[in-house]
C-alpha cells in the first residue's frame, strides 16, 4: 500500500489515491460498529431468553461466569503466547538472515545450474552439506532434549 501511495505521488493522483483510503476507513467504521451492535442485540436477546426460562438472577450469574471464564482463558493464552524480548529478537535476527541467503541463493541460480551443466558431479556436494547438516540438526535436538 506504502508502494501504490508513492507511486501515486510521483504520478501526481496522491489526492485521488488518499480519498479512496478515506472512504474505504469510514466503511470499515461502519462496518466495525454495526458488527458490535449485532453482537450487542445478539447477546441481549439471548440473556433475555434465558431470563425467561431460568430468572434474572440465575442468568446474571451464569453471563458473570462465562465472562470471567473466558477472561482467565484469555490471561492463559496471553501468558503461553509472550515471550521474553531476547527470543523475539534471535527469532527476528534468524527471520533476516534466512531471508538474506535465499536472496543470494536466488540471484546465483543461474551461475550455479551453468556450473552444474558442465560438471553433474558437483551434485553430490550439496547433497552431502544437507546430509551433514540434517544429522547435525538430529544431534543438536537430541542433546538439547535431555
């Protein structure tokens, strides 16, 4: 979207291009608060029929329940799914780097198949640098997991 904003700059439609955003927020707003409304009549009509059948107070606590079950559900989720800032950064870092070398990768292909034409023996060495590295990978786990 960044890309589309400073081609529409450069092109001189920036004006055009901003509008267009402006009303696709607004709908969305909308779209957003009228959802939340849904729910709301949703909720309503379901506490009200309750309310018949059981009685108001046994369904206000049952609605008090349920809302405190799902809070402590969602501390669970929120406390499994944090992780500390140092592991956010080594996966960050590990992330970049991975994408770095299939960048090189990619950009050499076509010297490494040129290369691979002439001499089908090459073959055999990225096949033993992935055997190496998936028993290297085994023994790591391993030693990691006792």
């Amino acid at each position: 979207m960044l890309g589309q904003l400073i081609t529409k700059v450069f092109t001189g439609e920036a004006s055009i291009y901003i509008a267009r955003l402006r009303t696709a927020l607004v709908l969305y707003i909308v779209m957003a608060l009228l959802g939340l409304a849904a729910i709301a009549f949703l909720l309503n009509a379901l506490f009200t029929w309750l309310a018949f059948r059981y009685g108001h107070v046994q369904t206000s606590i049952g609605f008090g329940v349920v809302c405190l079950i799902g809070v402590a559900i969602m501390y669970v989720v929120l406390m499994v799914a944090r992780r500390p800032p140092r592991q956010r950064a080594r996966d960050r870092v590990q992330r970049d780097v991975a994408s770095i070398a299939s960048v090189a990768a990619v950009s050499n292909l076509p010297l490494i198949f040129r290369m691979l034409r002439r001499r089908k023996g090459l073959l055999l060495v990225p096949v033993g640098l992935a055997s190496v590295w998936g028993l290297f990978m085994a023994l790591r786990g391993y030693r990691d997991h006792d």
